[in-house]
C-alpha cells in the first residue's frame, strides 16, 4: 500500500497514479512481460491486482500459505524495478482513454463523478482519479519516473499480511526488501475545502430512459470521532433493504429501482451522498421524498431502529474480516491513513457508544439546504432546480 493517490498529483499530472499503477504489470526486468508477472501468481493458484483511490494505491496478492514468498516477491519486484517500456506506455495509454470514455458513457458514474465536482470544485477530490483524456495523454515517462521518485518511498509504504503466518519471519523477509526504496516520505499535502454556503447544482443532459441523481453532503474525516454516528445515520438512511429510502423510495412509491447512501471519509474531509436512478417523469418527486426522509434524521431515530444499525455495521464487518484479503486491507489502510490501528473490538465498542442525540446532532450541522449539492444524468428538465429543495 502507497500512500498516493489522485489527489496528490500536480494539476498536469492528473491520472498519474492510476497510469503508474497499470504500468507496474507490464513488465519488470526479473519478469520482462504482463504475462511473466500474471503466470507466476496463477501458476500457483493465486490472485494478483491492484487499486488506485484518492489518498492511497494498492497492490496485492492472495495466494496460498506455501506461496507466500513468491507472492512477496513479485509485488516488490511490480513496484520497485518495472520497466516503463515506451511501447507499453502508449498502448495502455489507449487503454485508460478508453477506460475514461467508458466512465463518462455510464450515467451512474458520470453521475458519481459530477457530485464529487461539486462538493469540492477545483480541488484534487473533484477530479476522477484516472484523470481527462487531456491529462493522461500528456504523461510521459518521464514524469512517472519522478512521481514515483517522490511518492514511493518507504515513509509512505505499508506492507500487511494476513493468514496463517510468522510475524518475526514475515519482518525479516520484508526488511531485506524495502532497501530498494528511497527512505522517508514525500511531505505532500493536498487542498480539501469544505465551506459551501449555499446549495449547488450540476447538470448532465443526455438522452437516456432514466435520470440518475445524487443528492450530497459534506461529511467527517477519517479520523474525525464523529464517524461513527454519520456511518449509522448512513445505515439507518440508505444503507440496506430496510433502510428509510429503500422503503420509502422504492417499496413504498415505486420511484426507483436503486436507491441507497453512502459515506466518504478522507483526511481531513468527508461526504454523505445518495444516489437514485429514477423514472424521467418521477425525478422532481423523488428528490423531494429524499429530502423528507433527510430532515427526519434530524429527529430522533427509535431505539429499535438505531439497535439494528448497530448490528448491521457490525455483523457486516465481522462477516467481511472472515476473508484474508479484507482482514489485509482493514488493517493495512488504517495504519498507512490513519496512523493507528482499531482493533474490530474497539470499533464495535465505539459503533455501540453512539446515541440516539449524536445521531440527530450531527444529522443538524450536516443536513442543511445551503450545504447541499444535486448532480443530475439524463434528460434533465429545466425545472429541476435546488430550489424545489426546502428542509
């Protein structure tokens, strides 16, 4: 895991990481060939793939415990010693335009994208993180040698390990191996303004048998102890079939097939969005209906629905540490974000600890009109506006 990701690029760079990151699987000079790298990994049954986020890129691997050095090796060898081939580059720079066009013909992405642009305009979180088509195709390679000059380096690695393993065995392995990395870390920081004062509103219009909409909100941070309240008041809101807008929304009134929230949390900043895809004649009702079940957080939730809350957050991270890769991950991405470690206990602990008042206090500092932004995808109608929106 680096400690990089879209937001820690320079304007001309933007998609950086993402390109560096499929870039490390074409090739390294231990295994010249994509297809070097790919057959070891399932010559041996395992499995091999990476991710590109805004704060963080990650490698890795699963394979069986008798595999486990091979797996080691082969991700220090992607990420410290691949070739950046120029015929490798131009190739998948086609690939990632592609990518691109492909996110932006989806109107449930494009509609992701656009709210992200509003809650952070001109700033690094507003940007997709594969970048324009613009930016990616003025990378060079060049400058991929530099940002991973800059950014990957050992300040800024995290290596976790779960499964049935030696720690002191693992340690030395890795200690031997992070000597190919520059030390210390790239001391970036990244602009995260979340002042809104008044309600925004972007529109996509295309041709389409759906409008698809996502109303937001600025959130938490990451490390911002009010986290906890805002994912259950996520829960209670949209986060499941028994939430309030999947029964409200889509059993009760019939106005969406998908409908659910979600939360984002970041360093220093966060959001809590919903997102419908609705009828092009029922999109002005069901936004207004979002609205409604968004002020009625601001009451109380009952004891009995905040209780299954709980339980769900919970049993949903108890079932999800049942897996190697995500035990992995949970704790490998709160050690490189956060800088410390929750064990599932404690966050259970800390899920139970919040009330019914923290839920409905943190629902009035967020939940309010001027705060608000509305992305819309589709054949948007003119009337469409935030001014229908009264909370």
């Amino acid at each position: 895991m680096v400690g990089t990701g879209s937001c820690f690029e320079r304007d001309n760079e933007a998609g950086i990481s993402h390109f560096i990151e499929h870039l490390l699987f074409k090739g390294t000079a231990k295994r010249p060939t994509s297809m070097d790298i790919s057959a070891e990994i399932e010559g041996i049954g395992g499995m091999l793939n990476a991710s590109t986020s805004r704060e963080e890129t990650i490698y890795w691997a699963k394979v069986t415990r008798a595999h486990m050095s091979t797996a080691i090796d082969v991700l220090f060898d992607m990420t410290s010693d691949s070739l950046f081939d120029s015929r490798e580059i131009e190739k998948e720079r086609q690939v990632i335009i592609e990518e691109i066009n492909m996110s932006l013909d989806i109107p449930q992405q494009r509609a992701v994208m656009l709210i992200d642009s509003l809650l952070w305009p001109e700033q690094p979180l507003g940007i997709d993180i594969a970048g324009t088509k613009e930016s990616v195709s003025g990378i060079s390679r060049d400058d991929m040698l530099s940002y991973m000059t800059r950014h990957y380096r050992t300040g800024e690695m995290v290596v976790c390990i779960a499964g049935n393993v030696d720690h002191g065995a693992v340690c030395d392995e890795l200690r031997a191996r992070s000597d190919s990395f520059d030390p210390g870390d790239a001391g970036v920081r990244y602009k995260s303004d979340d002042i809104q004062k008044e309600a925004r509103l972007g529109i996509d219009r295309r041709d389409g048998e759906q409008e698809h909409v996502c109303v937001a909100f600025h959130g938490v941070s990451r490390t911002d102890e009010r986290r906890f309240a805002v994912d259950l008041l996520n829960v209670v809101l949209g986060g499941g079939m028994s939430s309030r807008l999947f029964t409200e929304i889509r059993e009760k009134r019939g106005l969406a097939y998908d409908i659910h929230s979600y939360t984002e949390h970041y360093k220093n900043v966060g959001a809590l969005v919903v997102y419908a895809g609705v009828d092009t004649a029922k999109t002005g009702e069901c936004v207004r209906a979002v609205v409604e079940e968004l002020s009625r957080m601001r009451e109380p939730v009952p004891d009995a629905e905040l209780s299954r809350a709980k339980e769900l957050m919970k049993g949903r991270l108890e079932l999800r540490l049942e897996d190697t890769q995500n035990t992995s991950l949970w704790h490998g991405v709160q050690q490189l974000l956060n800088g410390e470690i929750l064990a599932p206990e404690e966050v259970a602990s800390r899920i139970d600890a919040v009330t019914v008042d923290d839920i409905a206090s943190v629902a009035r500092e967020l939940l309010s009109v001027d705060k608000l932004s509305l992305a819309a995808v589709g054949p948007v109608e003119e009337s469409l506006s935030v001014d229908l929106l009264r909370m």
